[in-house]
C-alpha cells in the first residue's frame, strides 16, 4: 500500500469518527423532542446514538482489516 493510499484512508476513517461520534449526537441532540426531554433522557439518547456509531465504526475497521481494504 502506498503512502497516498494508506493516507486517503486514514483521513476517510477519521472523519468517519469524527462526522459519526460529533455531528449526528449533536444533529439528534438538536431535535425538538430530544431537546425538550429531561437531561437524563437527553444525555441517554446521546449515549446510544455516540455508542452505535462508535461501535460501528470499530467493527467497520474490524471487517476492513479481514478483508484486507485497509
């Protein structure tokens, strides 16, 4: 693997995490429903929503690495 390619793809999962585990929670966390939640529902929904795409993003990396992609 080249530098250009290994780079392209470093910089591809890091804004996966970054897009996934900043922006949606925050997106979601924005919603009219969430926000006017009480703050245990609030900091709730942010903890699923940050751990599902967390957790998705490993075993993406995971299934990536097996197949060699990355």
């Amino acid at each position: 693997m080249s530098w250009a390619t290994a780079s392209v793809k470093g910089v591809l999962v890091f804004l996966y995490f970054v897009v996934t585990t900043v922006y949606v929670p925050d997106l979601v966390l924005g919603l009219d429903f969430v926000a006017d939640s009480s703050v245990f529902v609030r900091d709730l929904v942010a903890l699923v929503v940050w751990g599902v795409f967390f957790t998705a993003g490993l075993w993406l990396l995971r299934v990536g690495q097996r197949r060699g992609i990355i």
